[in-house]
C-alpha cells in the first residue's frame, strides 16, 4: 500500500500566477481533505472533498478550489497566487470520517 | 480559524523522563480529538485519538487524559526518547482544528 501520495514536491510559482497540486488517497479511502501548513504552525484546513462535492470548506477565499474524481484522487486549485500562499499544502485521505492519513506534503513558494 | 490552544510551545526533557503537552478548546462540537507527530519534511502522522466520552486513553508509552467540564486534553510521552524529537500537534474535529504545535526536543 502506497499510502497518501502528493504530487509535486516541491514548486515556485510567481505572484498572480495560478497552480494545481494532486494527491492520491491510500486505498480503499474515499475522503480527501486539504490542509495548508505556514512554517512554524499547525495545518489549517482548507476543504473536504466526499463523492465528488465539497462536504466541508474552512475559512479561505474562493481563490481556493478542488476537485475530487471518480478513482477518489483529488486536486486543488490555487489562483491569484499570493506571497502569502506560501506553505506546505497537505493532503489526507480518510474512509469516511474516520481516521486521516496525511500525504508528505507540497512545498509551494510564492515569488 | 484556530480553535484549539496549544502550549507549550517547545519543549526539552531528558531521556527517560515525562513529556506534556496540553491542549484547550472551545467549540463543544468537537467530537474527536487526535494527536499528530510531525518530523521535518513529513506529514503529520496519527499517534493516539480520543473521543469526548472517554477520559484517558493509553497506547503504548503514549497516553491521552481529556476533561471535558474543563474542555482541555493533554498528551503524556513516558519515558521519552531521542527519537521522539519532533513537532506534535493537537487537533479537535469538527472540521479538522489544528493546535501550533509543540516542538518537543528529548535529550540523551
């Protein structure tokens, strides 16, 4: 079992630009949940994505968007880049809302 | 956003002794309540989970105390390790609420 992948690992981007990080759940998960961790805090949630909806959303711009597909792998969206986009983004899949296992992360900075 | 208190922020002991770690929320919705180590450039990873009607939880050397009047929890590593350096975070779910972390240093 491959566990929770993201991809990619690490990626620049400039102000205003737009990018698009993925994630593969571990199998047999069903939910995705989206985390965004700035250095020296604790993640943030971001959205949880169910059967292709967004079940849960925290308390961030519509800068933010996802997607869930059909084999349960996800992406999630960000445009407008800003300087403070800058952070880990974490991924965590779970089968229902059970318990969540967190991917290595993508290391976004912003320029 | 956050909703969860975490302190302290850092912490050192010495091989073999008690590491705590104290957690304070306020929404009584929350309905699980997880610890999470994290090691540099990793993800955070599950170490012990507790629910509202339980009021301590032990796994191994790790165990959870939770007082729900007082809406506060709290993460005691027995006899701590070198190897168990490394950032834990707190977490209460409603959606996911994640505490600062404690960046717990355990020396040999």
């Amino acid at each position: 079992d491959a566990g929770v992948t993201q991809s990619p690992t690490h990626l620049i981007k400039t102000r205003g630009q737009q990018v698009t990080l993925r994630c593969s759940p571990k199998s047999g998960h069903d939910t995705v949940s989206w985390y965004q961790q700035a250095l020296g805090q604790g993640p943030q949630f971001i959205f949880q994505y169910y059967e292709e909806e967004e079940r849960q959303r925290g308390n961030f711009p519509d800068r933010f968007s996802g997607h869930q597909f059909p084999n349960y792998s996800s992406e999630l969206n960000v445009n407008a880049l800003l300087l403070g986009d800058s952070a880990l983004y974490l991924c965590a899949s779970s089968l229902m809302s059970d318990e969540q296992f967190f991917g290595p992360g993508t290391r976004l900075t912003v320029l | 956003q956050q909703q969860v208190k975490q302190s302290p922020q850092s912490l050192i002991v010495q091989k073999g002794g008690i590491s705590i770690i104290n957690c304070a929320y306020e929404n009584t919705a929350f309905d699980y309540f997880p610890w999470y180590q994290q090691f540099p450039g990793k993800g955070p990873a599950l170490l012990i989970a507790i629910r509202p009607d339980v009021s301590e939880k032990k796994e191994g050397r790790f165990t959870i105390s939770f007082n729900k009047s007082a809406k506060q929890f709290s993460l005691h590593i027995m006899d701590s390790q070198p190897g168990d350096s490394a950032t834990y975070f707190c977490a209460a779910r409603n959606d996911m609420r994640f505490g600062a972390g404690t960046r717990l240093t355990v020396k040999p």
